[in-house]
C-alpha cells in the first residue's frame, strides 16, 4: 500500500515526465519546421561550415564584411598577388558586431597576420547599427557543432542583448523558421528535400548561397543598365551611431592587440551609385578617415576611388547596384591583391586614389545611367525631364521617343539634344510609355543608356 508521501513523489514524477515529454516533443516539432522551412544552406552557415573545415590548415588573412565582400572578393586571386592564404567570412548584412566575432575567431584560432574589413557604411547610422535576422543567423551559424561552454553563452548573448531582450526578435532566436524561409514553391522545395536528404549534390548556382570553399561566391550575370533606378542621398554626419563608432574602435583594437594589419577597404559599385551620393560620399570617407587616424598603420581605401592605375572601373562589372559579378571581382581582387601587397611594409597607397569630389568627378568620362521624370497636365500635355549621371567634363545629348503599341516599336518625337526635356502631347486618354536614350556629344563612345516609364494620362 503506498503512503502519502509515495503518492505525492510519483504524482511529481509523472508531471516531470509530462513536461519533459511536451519539451521533447515541442522540440521535434521545431526541428522539424526548421528542417522542412528553412534553407539548406545560408550565407552565414556557408561561411561557418567551410571556415571549420579548414580548422587544420594554416590562415594568414580573412576578409570580413557584408555580401559586398563575399561576392567581391575571391581569396584564390588576392592569394596569387600576395603569396598569403586567406578565407572569405562575409556574410550577408553583417554588422560590425559579428564582424568583431569572426575576427576574434580567426585571430583566436588561427593566429591570423592580417584581416580586410569590407567596410558597409549603413551600419554607421544610428537606428541602422543592428540587424536581428543577420545576427541570429549569424550566431546560430557559428553555433554549429559547437560545446556547450560555448552554445549557451553566444545564445544568451543574443537573446538578452539590450537591443533584442523582451522583444519578438529574442524569442525568435530559438526558431529559425520563423524568419528564414524557402521561398515555398514545388521545384524549390522538391530540390531542397533532395539535398537536406542527401538525395542531390548541390551545385553553386546564381540562384543559391553556396559558394566556393575559399568563401568566395560567384554571380554570373550583369545589371541591366536601363532598368537600373539609383536614389540620390545625402551624407549627415549628426546621424552616426557613437555605438557603431564604438564597435569599430573595438575592432581595430582587437587587431592591435594580437599583432595583425587591419586593412578598412570599401568595394567598387556602379558609378551611378556612387555620382548619386553626391559631394557628400567624399564627406563620409573623410569622416572615417578621421575615426581611424586615431590609430597608426590602419589605413582606408574606397576603391570607387581607385584610380586607373589600381582598378580600372568597368561598368559590365556589377550583378546589381551594390554587387560584383565573377568578372568584376576577379578584376577587383586582382587590383585589391597588388595593393595588400604594396602596403605590407607600412606604407600607405594614398597616391592611387581620388580624395576630393572635383578630382573624382572629372575622372568619369562615361556616361553610366539615366534617370526619367514625368509630369502630366491632365487636358494639354505630358512633360518629361531627364538626368544622366555621368562626369563633370561630359556633355549629354538626349533622345525621347513615346511607344506606338499598335506598330510594337518607339517612335522618336524629339531628336538629340542638349535639353534634358522634352513635352509630349497626347491626342487622346490612355497609358503612353516613353524613353529617354542618354549619349555623350563630345566623344561618342557608342554607350546608350536608356530609362523607361508608363505615364496614365487623361485629356479632360
């Protein structure tokens, strides 16, 4: 016969075992959403995997920042000019904070020599300094495979960051379906199941985030020029982040410390992207600059500014407007390799970059997009206004042509010229579709850039 205090031990047992058996089985069930949800392969997880891989070869240099510098550094290339072995740990949209934690891995477990920070100015602004999706998969990345003395403490270390503690994005942590989703169709999620069983090899595609195993991912393709949309910005510098700053301190810090050259380098972008920034691009190298002359032997090239000497800029270089293609990261690790290897006695390569806004202006002697604005006058007319971002010594000649959707083709209704408008009288309601094509008058180098547009007008 059991006794009172017999029935209240297994009275506790039991409910111990329920508990532990909803965790077990809660815990299968977000396992499994994660395996059948979530991607085989992340940026931050590729990254991860093949930096542990090479946990017993030897690493001179990594290079560190977001998917700008995985897509446009390739290790293989820069190794060549410089003789050294380096490994790629970008990953998309990493903020300076995990930048720290990749550099603390390296320099901790493979005595690293140098590093190349692939430097992301967004993260510069306050409100931008953080990125909780890029940090959790950053974290769980690194947490493959790793000990408990080390699992738990980087777990709690985002989970109760001051940034995420008490909000949906801690939680969140410990479900990684939740915010990093295969995009859900049949072919996609077919190939995904065949490759998480081991059913298919996966094979590095423009359409996935493999890469190579030297951390370097290719893109096969270029920008369409004429679809190319470029916003005009401003630099402010009452916007920095003093936590971003902070952090940036604590990474060169951590490079001085343990001995290794730290190299802040910004990766070449479509020329349009850098001429709609303005005077005020100039403004922010500057401001940086300022941030690292705290520091000796640490040193900032924005290769936007290389002169042709170092990096000849190439328009057929770019996947999109932030991002190489193969071809031009080859031709940028090429450059990148040569001067790694020119400073690596101290000096600086100051000489082989622009450093005023004039200067740089007057070095772009192409045109390399067009932008397109409209404004109707409902009842009378449609007026257009072209800007192709160019050089300050270019001169522009532009064309306007409307669609005839009848013919299928454009039809030119203002010839070349100088102005950059151009009014366009509609006989009758409807969608007109108009064109602008930009071309050098001075010069004609055979470029045509082109900017399309669907105006609704109606004539009463």
């Amino acid at each position: 016969m059991q006794t009172s205090s017999n029935k209240k031990k297994n009275k506790a047992i039991n409910r111990l075992l329920k508990i532990a058996f909803f965790i077990a089985l809660f815990a299968m069930i977000n396992n499994l959403f994660t395996f059948v949800i979530t991607p085989f392969c992340t940026s931050s997880t590729q990254m991860w995997d093949y930096y542990r891989a090479k946990a017993d070869e030897r690493l001179d240099m990594v290079y560190v920042g977001t998917s700008a510098c995985y897509e446009g550094i390739d290790p293989t290339i820069v190794d060549e000019e410089t003789g050294l072995t380096s490994y790629n740990m970008g990953s998309n949209s990493q903020t300076y904070f995990c930048t720290y934690d990749a550099l603390a891995a390296a320099i901790r477990e493979h005595h690293i020599s140098q590093a190349v920070m692939s430097f992301d100015e967004y993260y510069l602004i306050d409100g931008q300094q953080h990125n909780a999706k890029s940090e959790a998969a950053f974290s769980r990345a690194q947490n493959r495979g790793a000990p408990i003395t080390e699992y738990f403490p980087r777990m709690f270390s985002y989970m109760f960051n001051k940034e995420y503690a008490g909000t949906s994005f801690s939680v969140n942590y410990l479900f990684p379906w939740l915010v990093d989703r295969t995009v859900l169709s049949n072919k996609v999620l077919e190939d995904e199941f065949k490759v998480k069983l081991g059913l298919k090899q996966p094979v590095i595609s423009d359409t996935n985030n493999l890469r190579e195993s030297d951390g370097f991912k290719p893109f096969h393709y270029t920008i369409d020029y004429d679809k190319l949309s470029v916003r005009s910005s401003s630099w402010n510098a009452s916007k920095v982040s003093d936590e971003a700053v902070d952090e940036i301190r604590k990474i060169i810090e951590l490079c001085q410390d343990n001995d290794v050259k730290l190299t802040f380098i910004v990766p070449p972008y479509p020329t349009a992207t850098i001429l709609g920034q303005g005077s005020g691009y100039m403004s922010r190298i500057m401001y940086i600059k300022k941030i690292l002359a705290d520091y000796d032997g640490v040193n900032y090239y924005d290769f936007n500014m290389a002169r042709s000497e170092l990096y000849e800029h190439n328009s057929d270089y770019f996947k999109d407007e932030t991002h190489m293609n193969v071809e031009g990261a080859t031709a940028f690790s090429r450059s990148l390799g040569k001067l790694l290897s020119m400073t690596a006695d101290g000096s600086n390569a100051n000489s082989l970059f622009y450093w005023d806004w004039d200067s740089y202006l007057a070095s772009v002697d192409w045109i390399d997009n067009v932008e397109l604005s409209w404004e109707a006058y409902y009842g009378s007319c449609v007026k257009l206004k072209a800007y192709a971002r160019t050089g300050s010594a270019v001169e522009v000649k532009y064309l306007f042509q409307y669609y005839d959707y009848d013919n299928e083709e454009y039809v030119t209704f203002r010839e070349y010229d100088s102005s950059n408008k151009a009014t366009f009288y509609p006989e009758t309601s409807g969608k007109y579709r108009f064109r602008v094509i930009a071309k050098k008058s001075n010069g004609d180098d055979g470029i045509r850039r082109k900017k399309a547009l669907n105006v609704n007008y109606f004539s009463k």
